[in-house]
C-alpha cells in the first residue's frame, strides 16, 4: 500500500468515527427527558428579551407627560422613595418605588435606570416586591383585563 493510499483510509477512518460519535452524542441527547423542557425554556427565555428590548418608536419609560397630576405623583413617588432609603428605611422607600414603577408604561426601562442608581440588595428587594405585587394583582383581577394593565407585565430580569 502506498502513503497517500494509507492516509486516505486513515482520514476517513477518522472521519467515520467522527460523524458517528456526533450521530451518538445527538441521539443521546435527545433522548434525554429534559431536552425538551430545556429548549422550551430557553425559547421562552428569549421570546422574553425579545418582548422587553424597546424601539426608538416606543414611548419613554415616564408616565403620561401631558397629565401635569400623574407627572407630579410619580416624581413625589421617586423622591419620596429615594429619600427613605437614604435614611434607612429600605421597606417603605422600596414600596414608593414600586409604586412608581407601577405607574409607568414601560416599567423594565424604568428599573434600567434605577438599576444604575440603586445599590443591588435594594434593587433585588425592589424586583422581589414589584413580583409579589404583580401576583397579587392577576390573583385579584378580573377575567376582563385591559392591554396595558399592571397584572399582565413580569419584572423578572431576562437571563
């Protein structure tokens, strides 16, 4: 046999075993009972992200700007809130807050931006309570919700 004859067969003698070690390694794979729960988790994962990435065209994270009263709550809302975690009192400044939050239209841009002046435990505290808030609110809504209704919204953090 010559050189070129012998490495032939030895490359694809390799390549055999190559491509049946992948054929095997995906078989397993996909025989397993959690690849299914996997993929369809990591889908909604992303469906997630997808929902939450905001365009240009969309409105800003502020609620109403032509309501004078609604502008003026939320920003006594903000401050109120900002001004008790200051002082101490991580409970009652997370809640004000989280009301503040609520208000908004886009409450995901609104913890973007508090994500970058908060310090992390506050804002963890802040996700857990807008969570339990929003539990609480689709336990108690009615089977008639609207569009842009607080219950329908998730403050998880896409992963």
């Amino acid at each position: 046999m010559s050189s070129k004859t012998l490495l032939a067969f030895t490359v694809g003698t390799a390549g055999a075993f190559i491509l049946g070690y992948c054929i095997y390694f995906d078989q397993q794979r996909r025989s397993d009972p959690d690849y299914r729960k996997k993929v369809h988790h990591r889908r909604q994962c992303k469906q997630k992200e997808l929902k939450y990435q905001t365009s240009s065209e969309e409105l800003d994270a502020s609620p109403d700007l032509n309501d004078s009263e609604t502008m003026q709550r939320f920003l006594n809302e903000i401050k109120l809130g900002e001004q008790l975690i200051s002082q101490g009192n991580m409970a009652d400044g997370i809640c004000h807050l989280g009301n503040a939050i609520m208000m908004c239209d886009q409450p995901m841009k609104m913890l973007c931006t508090l994500r970058t002046s908060l310090p992390k435990d506050v804002l963890e505290s802040l996700i857990l309570k807008l969570g339990e808030t929003q539990n609480m609110s689709s336990n108690t809504a009615s089977s008639s919700t609207k569009e842009k209704s607080t219950s329908s919204r998730d403050f998880s953090w896409p992963k």
